[in-house]
C-alpha cells in the first residue's frame, strides 16, 4: 500500500479586501468548503490534511506503552496516534462511524510497523467505553496512556439557535465521553501513566459562535487541574492541549464554507496549522519527557491567545 501525502510549503497567500479598505495578508490552508455532518470525513478534504511528518524519527519514548487515542482516526488524533506509533506505542483507537478513515489510519500505523486495534462506538455510552478498557486489555495487557481527543462542535450565531438536542450532543461526546473513559481506565493505570485531554483555543479567548462547545472545554480545563491534583502522589500525570486552528474534520464540518479560509489568521503567526504540527506535544505530554508536568494546559496556537 502506498501513502501519497505530501509534506512541504503546503500554505498560500490570501488577500482579504472584501471590507474595501487595504488588503490584509495571511496565508491559508484550505479553500472554502464544507461538510454535512458530525464528525466529517478526513479523506473529503481539500487538500487532505499532513497528519506525518516524515522528518520525524522516533527514539523510543513510547516503548512498550499501550495507549488509547478516543478520536484517533483522523484529524490531530491521527496524527498524535502515527506519532505515538514512531515511538513504539501500540495503540487502540475508539471511533464514532468514520470507518474509512479509521481503516486507513490502522494501515498506515501497521505499515510503519506499528500495532493498532480500532472499535466503532459512542463514547457517549459509558458501555462502550467500558468495551474500550476491556478490549484493550484482552489485546495488549495493560494502558499505560489516554488520550480523551473525539469531539464535536456546531456553529451557531446566538445562545437561543442552541437547540436542547444539541447542547445535550456537545456535553454527552465532549465531557461525558471524556469523564466516563477516564473512570473506566483508572484503576488500570500504574505510576508513570499519562492522561491527555483536549481542550481549545476557544476557552482562553471565547467564541461567539460556539458557545456550547467552549463550555464544554472550559469544563475540560477543570477537570484536569482537579484530577491532576487528586492523581498526583499515585504519580499518574494529568494534562490537556488548547490547540488553535488546526486543518482537521472538525473544521469543515462545523463552519460555514466562507470562513475556511480565515480562520488561524488571528494568530500572531497569521496562519493556521496542519495536525503533525501538534504530535510532538502529544508525545512530549505522555512520555516520561514530562516526568514533573501535570495539572497544565499546553498552548499550541500560533500565538492567538498569549499569556
């Protein structure tokens, strides 16, 4: 099987002058599009996003470590997954119904040489996530990391076009998914283990347009700061990422097409980002790299937010 993704100047300039005053520059990484539904699809996109950086070459950090990556067949979870897989980590990866993409990724992690075992499922049904813990540990015996990456987010202009259905979608996938995993892995996990949660740009900043979705990753902050405190002296790390703009499914399938294109170009760097930029702080976050990191929240967003 070959992979025919390429790594490289992957940016173009763009030139927004539609307020009719002097043009401002950024460089983007996608045109205008959009998708349908939640969660999208990874192999849609235009262009597919660089989950691998080939310049990447692992050293073992994740040796003999099981990790479970919720998410992990596209988008940043993918790319935190083929990472992990460089280092030597076998992985599980729990996924919604994006089966195509999901395949691929286990082929491309067993290509390079890696050991990877995917279920389809709703973490939302703390059954399905008991079925991860036990299919985890029939396969490869132990968890040693946790990832908590899956979930979704639905653009809307005011607080009152939040329907009841959907706050009660964003709450179940982002924080039940993350809260009901987290307890069924637990009592599986020894000294050294790591726990990674999502969050987002968002929470630090505020975004008009998805104020359910910062509400639950402002929960996400919470909750790790407080489990990092009650996990600390058993010397199992707690941690989460707030990433910016990342060229992911989650993007196409929440905004409209037209705001494609600007997005990542408030950050310092003026530009968003593709998901292989974020693995090494995955992989920093669950090897013992971070031997004396917990509680924290790792800001990988170009400089949209500082401070």
């Amino acid at each position: 099987m070959t992979f025919d993704y390429q790594f490289g100047n992957h940016y173009y300039n763009y030139y927004d002058n539609k307020l009719g005053i002097e043009s401002t520059k950024y460089r983007i990484l996608a045109p205008e599009q959009s998708q349908s539904r939640q969660p999208g699809f990874e192999y849609l996109m235009d262009p597919l996003p660089i989950f691998d950086n080939p310049n990447y070459k692992g050293s073992g950090k994740l040796k003999g470590k099981v990790a479970i990556i919720t998410g992990g067949d596209s988008g940043l979870g993918r790319a935190a997954a083929v990472a992990f897989a460089k280092e030597g980590a076998k992985l599980v990866i729990p996924y919604y119904d994006e089966h195509k993409d999901a395949e691929y990724t286990k082929e491309y992690i067993e290509c390079l040489g890696g050991e990877c075992e995917i279920m389809s499922g709703d973490i939302s049904d703390k059954n399905f996530c008991t079925k991860i813990v036990e299919k985890t540990l029939e396969r490869f015996g132990h968890i040693d990391v946790l990832v908590n990456n899956a979930g979704v987010q639905y653009q809307q202009d005011s607080l009152d076009q939040i329907s009841d259905e959907q706050f009660d979608r964003t709450m179940k996938v982002n924080l039940y998914g993350m809260f009901y995993l987290t307890r069924a892995v637990l009592p599986y996990l020894k000294s050294g283990a790591s726990i990674i949660n999502l969050s987002s740009v968002t929470t630090f900043k505020g975004e008009p347009q998805l104020i359910d979705y910062v509400t639950t990753k402002g929960g996400i902050v919470g909750f790790t700061r407080s489990l990092a405190r009650n996990l600390a002296l058993k010397n199992i790390r707690v941690n989460a990422i707030a990433p910016g703009f990342f060229w992911t499914p989650l993007q196409p399938a929440c905004w409209v097409k037209e705001k494609i294109p600007s997005l990542g170009a408030n950050a310092a760097m003026a530009r968003g980002a593709m998901p292989y930029e974020l693995a090494p702080t995955f992989v920093f976050l669950a090897s013992d790299d971070s031997s004396y990191v917990t509680g924290q929240v790792l800001h990988n967003n170009g400089g949209e937010v500082m401070g």
